[in-house]
C-alpha cells in the first residue's frame, strides 16, 4: 500500500515571532561542525517545537553551514519529520497487510467522518491528527490504531470512534 505524503502547507498562525529561534541555540552548539548532523539537528527542532517551522529550516541553515534544500529534502524524506503543527493527540491507524484486509478503511473513513477531517489533518480545535501509516508492527491486533503510545487492536470503526469520544471527554474535563 502507498501512503500518500502529506503535502507542506503554510500554518497562517506561525510567524517569526512567534517561534522563539534562541531555544535552537544548545542544539546548534551539541551537533555543530559534527558529521552526520543534520538528521539529529531536525530531531532536536521538531521535538521543541513540534514540528519544524520555517524559520527552523533557515537558522540551521545559517549557523551550521548546511544547505538549505538538502535539509528540505531529508525532512520531506523521513516521514517522521512534520512541517506543519500537529495535534495534541496523534492517531495513527494502521494499514500494512495484516490491517489492511481486517479492513482498516473502516476505521480510518469512520475517524475522519466522527472527527471531521481528511487523512493527515489536524482538527480545528488542536487535538487530533489524523494519520494512515503503513505498519505499526501489531499484526495480532489488526486492525490497529495508535494514539500517543497507547495502542488500540482488533478495533471496528464504531469502536475506534468511541475511544476518541473517550478522549476528547477526558481532555475536556
């Protein structure tokens, strides 16, 4: 199965005041002039904030010396690498083999219709994102989803939607 990459869209909301560049400074010094930097560089950014803003791309760009397009293309490369901000709860729902003919479509079409959003997109309120990956290693369970690091098997859409129903209450309360 050939999952679809989510194309890179500008967040109106992410300006360059509002990322505060100066956090990037110890990452920059740990890995600066190292071999083999970039992809830790990423990890670095994308784990303060959440995903790798622009303005990200160019400050590394700068103080380290690597070139901005073959940062681009690592980060658009490696799935694990997001341009735009996620949600607070992501929702990975399975798709290998094993999940596929447990029929994962149903889990994923009943996702979006319950959360209102298109695979590889972020409800309006901050808190789930939806994602198709093509394995999450729990064949047993299929069909699979994860959220977080919780996992969720042998799921049917009605299922899988209560658990997020679930969720959003707890996170309202």
């Amino acid at each position: 199965m050939r999952i679809k990459r989510i194309q890179v869209q500008e967040d109106k909301q992410t300006s360059a005041s509002a990322v505060d560049l100066s956090l990037l400074d110890p990452i920059i010094e740990k890995y600066k002039g190292k071999r083999g930097n970039m992809i830790p560089l990423l990890q670095g950014a994308q784990d303060l904030y959440g995903f790798i803003p622009r303005e990200v791309f160019v400050k590394l760009s700068e103080e380290t010396g690597i070139n901005l397009s073959d940062m681009f293309g690592v980060a658009t490369f490696y799935a694990q690498f997001r341009l735009n901000p996620v949600g607070k709860n992501i929702i990975k729902v399975c798709h290998g083999t094993a999940c596929h003919v447990q029929n994962a479509t149903a889990i994923t079409d009943a996702i979006k219709e319950s959360l209102n959003v298109k695979d590889g997109e972020t409800t309006p309120d901050g808190l789930f994102t939806l994602e198709s990956v093509a394995c999450l290693g729990c064949c047993s369970l299929a069909p699979v989803m994860m959220i977080g690091n919780e996992t969720y098997g042998k799921l049917s859409g009605k299922s899988a939607s209560k658990v997020i129903k679930d969720i959003r209450l707890k996170e309202l309360n």
